[in-house]
C-alpha cells in the first residue's frame, strides 16, 4: 500500500526549496491537494503555482489553505530544517496535533520498498544524482528521481517513471542529505558516496562525527547492494559497508588505486573525451558537455550504476554525450569572443571550498592565462567560521575577487563572523567587499576580466539575469 495515500491534504512549510518542491510535484501528479508557505518569491515558486499549486509569502495561520486547517487527519505536513523556530503557522500546526514530517523521512516513506538509488557526499550529490536519472532516462530505463537542482535535459528537479511502471521493481534515483543526518531514513539499493570532506559542523561539531553519520548510512544498503565510493573518502566508510555488499571505489586515474577509473582524459572547448574502465567492463570514446575533471569523476560513478542496469556501450556513450548539466553547476550564462579572446560568464553553486577549488581550477584549464574575476556570496555564519582559510585558499586562485555579505539562512549572526573574516586572509592581487547593486553597477563600468563567475548557495543567483544583460550589452552589443 502506498504509505501516504492516507493524506489527500499535503501542506509545505518551505514550499520553494530545491527538494521540498520536487516532493510538491510528485504529491500533486499523484493526485493529492498540494498547497504550501515560502517567505520569497522566486522562479521556482512562480513554477509551482503556474502548476497549479497554492503557495503563500506571509506567515499567518490565515494564510493556510481552508482544505488543510478544517481536515486535520488527512493533512500530511512537511517541514524544511530552514523554517525558524518561531514560525507562527509550525506552531499552530503543532499545537493542532497535525502529522508533521521533515523532508527526509517523507522520502524514505516514498522509497520503502522500492530499489533505491542513493547519492550521498558533502559535495557532488546533485550532479551525480542527476547524471544517474539522465543515463537510464536516456537509455529508456523506468525511473523515478528526486533531485537537488535543476537538471537541464529535465527542465525539472523531479523525473516520474511511466504510469505502467510497477513500483516495487522501478528505481528512485535520490540525493540523500547528510545535514542533519537526514540520509539515514534512507536503505538503498545502491549506494554513491562522492565525498566525506568535513561540512556542516554547525550540526555534527566535529568531523568524526560525520564520518560516523555516513558509516551509519552505508550500513543501511540492502543486503546484496552495491556501494560506490570515491577513493578519497575516508576509509572506515567503505569498511561499515554490510557483508555481501560489493564495494567499487572510484577515481580518475589507475594511480589512485580504485576500481573504477577513467584514462585518456583531454579537454576540447567545454567537451571532455574519456575512456572509463570499471568491474563491469571498459567503454571508449565518452565525450561529456559539462566541463571539469571533477564531472568526469561524476560520471564515473553514474555510469558504474547505468551499467548495473545493463547500458550497452552504445547507450552509454549517447547517453553521456546528450547531458546537459544542472542548473547553477557550472552553467554558461554568456559567452561571446573568440577561442582567442574569449569573454565567459558562468555560475556555479559551489558552497564549500573543495567545490570552489575544482570550479575555479576547471576554469583555469579552459581559459588558461585569462583574467578570472570570481564573486562569492558566503553561506551561513557556521560555515564561514569553521573555512574561513578554505575559502580564502581556494578564492585565490583568480585573479580577482568580490564577496558579498554572508548569506544566513537558517542561522542568526554570529559575533565576529563577517565575510571580511575570509577577504583578510585571500591573497588574490585585487579582492573587495561590495553590496549587488556595486557590483553591478561596476559590471557596467569595469570589465577588466575575460571570465567572470558568480559561486555560492543563497540568493547571489538574483545577481544572474543581470549580470547577463549587462555583458551581453558589453560583449555582444544586445540584450538578452
């Protein structure tokens, strides 16, 4: 039976989330009322009501939909970790005794006894997990996927299988979220685990206890399971794996020791050619869009699954070659010149400074000698206290660099914590501290860089349809 089909009624508090609105689209194709609260406005949101889902900006318990406040029992309610304590329609809900559920445990409700494929990692998730659901998508294999992002083949961060498909044997491709160790409502099938750098420590106060949290989550694959790990994680990960579970560790070349590697890496424009080799077979000639050593390892681990779903060679390498990428993961917002002289704007999500190191060297290896402006806009208080020399490290491998004040989020300031806390330690030759409006007020007047990028995980991407038209103006001589 299917485990929520006893709330017609589902309200979102934190509607306009990445994976709170694909869990809205999935309940609102499977037939429930879908309704929810966000405090802004933004494309997504916008998405979900022109889909016919109610969404409201202002918190007041008047707001909440007349169908969820007079049907207690059949209202599922589903709650993001940003909503703040003192959030006055999650304190009526509570008070009523409504049936309240945080994202993580709906998904694992949703996934019971479904093959399950889980990506897990501080960073990489979403552009692998959307790399799986693009592969056996592609390929005509049924699947279901929950998605951290936007993925660009899909124009959505939600795939639904066909109707015919039966749901005991369809796979659910989802990103499975380490904060707040909401991955362990999660028992895959097959388990992807791109990293276990140090994050989140606002929640786990030390590393250890993150490393335990992800041994926890590979000890919850199914007995006969598949555990995909890249070589850099930390070793007693792989070793919590279940007996009977096979394990494949991967990476981008032999030297490194893993199972599942790729050889004859070059670079072409943003296309990069490989070759992977694995337990399951060698496949050639693989030409991926999406530029970056760290997306060829990415799609080491995507493609190790599609083969375990009997991909030929042929429909692997199609399938890699239509990929598209994620919305804000390494996306090309214009680009204008020549190979030459080329101009490039591009933007990433990139939150962490392993993610920004493997951004900005990636650019460095498709523009290399170009003049690289990066502005950053930090997110939370916590992470920029506990990177702040990550940040500032990684940073400075452009030439120049803006911040921008420290997104917060779920987190209220913390005293001393300011983006000034990483421009004092960066040692790029030009580095700022500007609002939106200098920034871009000083696209329109200083274009003194080839490639410009915009990084991080708040609301820097409001910044995006700006900054597009400014250089398209500048550079291509027309709006977009």
């Amino acid at each position: 039976m299917n485990p929520v089909a006893a709330f017609p009624h589902v309200f979102f508090l934190g509607i306009g989330g990445i994976g709170m609105s694909a869990l809205a689209r999935w309940f609102k194709a499977n037939g429930h009322s879908v309704s929810g609260y966000d405090k802004t406005v933004t494309p997504l949101t916008e998405a979900l009501t022109a889909e016919g889902i109610a969404v409201h900006y202002e918190d007041a318990v008047a707001n909440i939909p007349a169908q969820v406040r007079e049907n207690r029992a059949q209202v599922l309610v589903i709650l993001t970790p940003a909503i703040p304590k003192d959030h006055q329609e999650w304190a009526w809900l509570r008070e009523q005794g409504y049936d309240i559920r945080k994202r993580s445990q709906v998904l694992g409700l949703l996934t019971q006894g479904r093959p399950t494929i889980a990506v897990a990692g501080t960073h990489g998730k979403t552009t692998t997990s959307s790399m799986v659901a693009h592969l056996l998508h592609h390929a005509g294999v049924p699947c279901a996927a929950f998605l951290g992002g936007i993925a660009v083949n899909l124009g959505s961060n939600l795939l639904l299988p066909p109707a015919t498909a039966p749901a005991e044997t369809t796979p659910v491709v989802v990103e499975a979220d380490e904060y707040d160790r909401s991955f362990l409502t999660l028992f895959p099938t097959v388990a992807i685990i791109t990293s276990t750098d140090a994050d989140h420590l606002d929640i786990y106060g030390h590393q250890e206890a993150l490393i335990e949290s992800f041994r926890q989550f590979v000890g919850q694959i199914q007995p006969g399971g598949t555990l995909i790990i890249n070589h850099t994680a930390d070793p007693s990960v792989a070793a919590a794996a279940p007996a009977g579970v096979r394990v494949v560790r991967y990476g981008l070349s032999p030297e490194q020791g893993p199972e599942l590697y790729a050889s004859h890496i070059t670079a072409q424009g943003h296309t990069f050619r490989f070759a992977l080799h694995g337990p399951q077979g060698a496949v050639d000639a693989l030409e991926l869009a999406v530029p970056g050593h760290h997306n060829v390892e990415n799609m080491l681990a995507a493609a190790c699954v599609a083969q375990a779903y009997d991909l030929t060679s042929e429909q692997l390498r199609a399938a890699v070659a239509a990929y598209r990428g994620v919305k804000r993961r390494f996306e090309f917002i214009v680009t204008a010149g020549s190979p030459e002289q080329p101009h490039v704007y591009v933007d990433d999500y990139a939150h962490h400074p392993r993610e920004i190191e493997a951004f900005l060297r990636s650019l460095r290896t498709l523009y290399p000698g170009r003049r690289l402006r990066v502005i950053f806009q930090p997110h939370l208080f916590s992470r920029t206290r506990d990177f702040a020399p990550g940040f500032a490290e990684s940073l400075s491998l452009a030439d120049e660099v803006v911040l921008l004040d420290i997104y917060p989020a779920r987190e209220l300031p913390m005293p001393g914590v300011t983006s000034e806390l990483i421009l004092s330690q960066i040692t790029a030759t030009e580095k700022s501290l500007q609002t939106k409006e200098e920034i871009l007020r000083n696209a329109e007047t200083n274009a003194d860089f080839d490639v410009l990028a915009t990084v991080g995980a708040g609301d820097i991407d409001q910044l995006v349809p700006r900054l597009k038209n400014i250089l398209n103006i500048r550079w291509n001589g027309a709006e977009a």
